[in-house]
C-alpha cells in the first residue's frame, strides 16, 4: 500500500520573513500617537537674569550660576526629557550651541551655560523635545512640546 501523498507546501524561512516584515511595515499605525503639544509644561527654578563677567583671557566664560528648570506633564514629573539650550548673544547665536541636556529622575535639569566674549544682552531659548518619527538609526523628526525663554547680559 502506498502513503497518502503529501499535498503541503513548505516555503523557505526567508519568504516567510519578508512577508512578516511587509506585513508590519505596510499596517503602520493610522492614528497620531503623539501627545497634545501643551501636556509638557518647563519651568524655571533659578538661573534667570544674570549678569556674566566675561573672562579676558579666555575664549568662554561660563555664567555665574547654572540655568536649573524643571520638566513635567500634568503635575507629574518627567524624567530622562531631552532638553536644548540655545545661546543667542546680541542678536547672533552664542557658542558651540544649542546645548542638550537630560533631565534627571526627578524632572529637573542644571544647565552650566557659556557665553563668547561678545558684550551685550544675552538670551537662552530652552526647550523640550522628543522624538516624534524613529528612523532605523536615529531619530527623522523631533517636536517641541514646551520652551521657556530666560535673559542675562555679557559684560567687560
């Protein structure tokens, strides 16, 4: 007597992978998965207004105090938030900026900022961000949920 013949096909490990990583990619997700653009609120704790000294015989002078802030959403702290500080010194960008920072466990970050030895008013622009679109990488678009702005002046 002779077996039933078997009808079944086995396709090869590799098709098979394709068609998953097609079939994943293809049923992205259809809805936005992004926070509203207010859920973050950046507040100041201390660090605004200050007056620098510029150093003479350096290039940078860091300010007197650090820029410290604190990041949450809804009363709720956020920790690990990327932040950006950008540096603008009488109307050009400042030195070596913008600067990132990370807030820690408890929302809040201190920024040790530089200015150039360009007298006149100085402006930080800070900001959260996030990583709203993922490449394979690194991140194709951030989005800015909450900025603040703070003043200082450079002088001789």
């Amino acid at each position: 007597m002779r077996p039933a013949p078997n009808y079944t096909r086995a396709f090869p490990l590799p098709v098979v992978l394709i068609a998953v990583l097609l079939t994943a990619v293809s049923s992205g997700c259809k809805g936005t998965t992004e926070p509203h653009s207010d859920w973050a609120t950046l507040t100041l704790v201390s660090g605004n207004n200050q007056t620098v000294t510029m150093d003479a015989v350096g290039p940078l002078t860091n300010f007197p105090q650090p820029v410290v802030v604190h990041l949450d959403s809804l009363g709720t702290s956020i920790g690990d938030g990327e932040l950006r500080a950008a540096v603008w010194m009488s109307g050009m960008p400042g030195p070596n900026g913008p600067y990132a920072f990370t807030s820690g466990s408890d929302g809040t970050a201190s920024m040790q900022l530089q200015v150039s030895n360009i007298p006149g008013p100085v402006r930080i622009e800070l900001s959260y961000v996030r990583c709203v679109r993922p490449g394979f990488f690194y991140c194709d678009q951030y989005k800015t949920f909450a900025t603040l702005s703070l003043s200082a002046v450079a002088v001789r």
